[in-house]
C-alpha cells in the first residue's frame, strides 16, 4: 500500500502562535495517518483522542473532516489512480486527491461516533447509491449515520441539518430507480431521517412523507418505510393517503 503525504500551506503566526502551529503540525500527521489507515484506527490516532481535550477532538475531526468527497464516477480516473498508485511511493493528500478524501471519510466517521452533527454533511457526501460504484467504506458511512441520526438528544434542533437529511432521504429512495430492495440497515437509516426532518414543519417535508405514504410500495423493506411514513403522517396531524 502507498503511504501518504500532506501538502498544506503553512499557517500565518498569530498572537498564539506556537499553539497555532502546533494545531496545525498535528492535523497534518493526523491526516497521514487517516489516510493510511484502512479498517482499524491507528495507533497515532488513538493516542491523540487519549490527551486532547474533546472540544478540541471535535474541532479537529470536522475540519479535516471537510477533505470528504465522493469518488468521480469514471471509468478512466479509475485506471489513471491505479497507475499512479502502482508508480508512486507516496500519495499527496489535498482537497481533491484520493488520499485527502479517504483522510475526510475516516475523520467524519470517528467524528460520528462522538455524536457531532458536523459529521452529518461530509458523511451524506459520501453517500453512494449505485451497487457499482460502492466504496470500501459505504457500510462504514452508513453505520456512522444511523448511530448519528439516531443517538441524538431528543431536543435536537434539526433545522440547520435539514438539507443534508433531506438530501439523504432522497438518495436512499431513489436506490435502484426506487425499485430496489434496500437493505435494513438503509431502511433504519431512511426510517430516522424522515423521523428527524418530519421535526421541522414544512410543506416539503409533508409532501415527502405523502408522497412515499402513497406510493406503491413493492417490498418488504419499502413497505416498513411506507408505515412509517404513514404513521409520521398521523401522529403530526398531516393528511395522508387515506385522509381527507
């Protein structure tokens, strides 16, 4: 496997300067070690997360979190990275290079599992839908998004989060055309993002869970999500289908 490199442009001192500096050596070998990490975190990592204070964990995993983004969908950048993976010994991680989103992805899902919404947006990111194009890591994002959408307090106010739900829910309903069988973990996960969008009153979100409450629904799994929607629909007092 090829290691990683950084390229980072060096952070203007300030009045904490040496505080600044040290942040920002520290998210850089953070990021190599995300980068070449593959199913277990590191040891690096873990010692980091061991003495760094949480609000500072935080403030880290999100912004290297940013790096994340979907793999083009290309046939030829396929071929192009493996080549250059297979001539290089090392690979540069940046915003746009594969080591850079890798070393987002891994950041966002550590970053989930200590319940921060920021993880929210990179994750729905990197959301995959097509069975071809599913990275080593889709069940990870996955995973990462049920735990966040679902472990959230109670009061959670999910306004500022609406757009990346949506965009979520959207993106679990058209796998496969629509038509596809999900599987229950992306059911679960479509369950909670209407549940969690179905807080904050709009008439899109309405016409959302309309629109799947009233859908032919041609599975098992689909069918729980147009219960689901259905008693959403009931419980706020909406019309449904079978309402007037």
């Amino acid at each position: 496997m090829n290691e990683a490199t950084v390229v980072d442009s060096p952070s203007p001192r300030t009045d904490a300067g040496e505080d600044a500096q040290r942040r920002s050596e520290e998210r850089t070998t953070l990021q190599y070690w995300f980068a070449n990490e593959d199913v277990y975190t590191s040891a690096y990592v873990r010692k980091w997360l061991e003495r760094t204070p949480p609000d500072e964990v935080g403030d880290v995993l999100a912004a290297i979190a940013q790096y994340a983004r979907p793999e083009p969908h290309s046939l030829l950048w396929m071929v192009f990275h493996a080549l250059t993976a297979m001539l290089t010994t090392a690979e540069i991680i940046s915003e746009k290079s594969p080591a850079g989103r890798k070393s987002g992805i891994r950041a966002a899902m550590l970053l989930a599992t200590r319940d921060d919404l920021r993880a929210l947006g990179p994750l729905v990111r990197v959301f995959e839908t097509h069975g071809f194009w599913k990275g080593k890591y889709q069940d990870g994002i996955e995973t990462a998004l049920l735990h966040l959408l679902s472990r959230a307090p109670e009061e959670t106010d999910w306004t500022p989060y609406r757009t990346d739900i949506r965009t979520l829910a959207d993106a679990i309903r058209q796998i496969g055309r629509g038509r596809q069988e999900l599987s229950a973990r992306q059911t679960d996960l479509l369950i909670v993002a209407l549940q969690r969008l179905a807080s904050v009153t709009d008439a899109d979100t309405t016409a959302l869970l309309q629109t799947i409450a009233s859908t032919e629904a041609r599975t098992p799994h689909r069918t729980r999500i147009q219960d689901a929607a259905r008693k959403i629909l009931s419980d706020s007092g909406a019309s449904g289908p079978e309402s007037s």
